[in-house]
C-alpha cells in the first residue's frame, strides 16, 4: 500500500514536497519511484531511487529542480520540488518496484497545481 501527500495549489517559482507513506513488505528492498500525468496526458516518469537510497535517476523536465530522498526507517519517500513551473502540474503518484523489473505497485495520487 501506498499513500501519497502534500499537493497543492502554488504560483509558478514556489517550493513543494510531496511525501509517499509505504505499509508492509521490505522497504528498504525496494526502488521507489515519482510519476505523473497531466491533463489529457499519459503518464510519465519523473524520478526514481534505488533501495539504499544512494541511487537517483531524473527525467530531463525536472533535474536540478527536484530531489527524490527516501528514509527506510520511516518506510517513506520524497519529492521535493523548487522552482515549480506551470507545466510541473499533474496527478503526482508513487511507485515501488516490488518484483524486482518494474514499478508494480503505484499509489492513489496527489494533484500538483502551480499557476503561472
């Protein structure tokens, strides 16, 4: 199960965190992942971290803006956005790669507006 927080409705330059709460399984196994879809849009890739958390990959539309982090003891991961653009806004979702190949598992979403 996993449960994303911490979207809202912000201006264009301003700062937000979202935060993923993760129950059951071996937490600290897993890579977790940021993803999300936009109006009218499929449903992409925004940020992923491996297990030990010492690992993180970024789609292009957002390096340098945004930082994924991950605490294992919290069973939690993060999203720490800056510099929000008009375009950042979307359902925001976490996902965790569970089976080892993909992101199997995605979590109820959290919608992202930045106005501009």
């Amino acid at each position: 199960q996993l449960q994303a927080s911490g979207g809202g409705l912000v201006q264009a330059g301003d700062s937000l965190r979202l935060s993923c709460a993760a129950s059951g399984g071996i937490f600290s196994s897993w890579t977790m992942g940021w993803f999300r879809q936009a109006p009218g849009k499929e449903r992409e890739f925004v940020a992923r971290i491996n297990g030990s958390g010492f690992r993180r990959y970024y789609a292009d539309s957002v390096k340098g803006r945004f930082t994924i982090s991950k605490d294992n003891a919290k069973k939690a991961v993060y999203l720490q956005m800056n510099s929000l653009k008009p375009e950042d806004t979307a359902v925001y979702y976490c996902a965790a790669d569970i089976n080892g190949r993909s992101f199997d598992v995605f979590g109820l979403g959290t919608l992202v507006t930045v106005s501009s």
